[in-house]
C-alpha cells in the first residue's frame, strides 16, 4: 500500500596518481498510511485514502560523495 517514487544520479570522475571520485544523489517521496496506534484518522472505507501522507521515514535528499586513492606502496 506504499509508494516510493525516486530519481538517481550518479558521476564518477578519475584523475591522473589512482585518484577517483564519485558524486552520487537521489531525490525521493515515500507515501503510505498514517503510522499512529489509535488506527486511522478516516475510519469510513470509501475515504481510506485520505490517511495517506508522508512516511515518516521519508529522506527526500540524499548525496554521497566518495574518494578512492591509490596509494604508491608495495
């Protein structure tokens, strides 16, 4: 009954010495049900969807940025 919609985004770049970087980013929405314990706030089953909002889990923003560098050893 949950929705997770998503766009992701990524770019590595290498440079000259075993240098790398990688961008990565995803923007996201995760709708469900209301989480609380009492039940839903609309108990009437034609108006069921009207308890859907953002989970609260939800992380719209993610960015990972990222390095690898070869070290001249052995």
């Amino acid at each position: 009954t949950g929705i997770y919609d998503s766009l992701q985004a990524s770019l590595a770049r290498r440079f000259a010495a075993g240098l790398q970087v990688n961008v990565g980013y995803t923007w996201s929405k995760t709708i469900g049900y209301i989480e609380n314990n009492d039940g839903p706030a609309v108990a009437a089953l034609p108006y069921m969807e009207r308890n859907r909002a953002l989970r609260s889990f939800d992380i719209p923003h993610n960015l990972q940025i990222t390095n690898i560098w070869e070290l001249p050893l052995g």
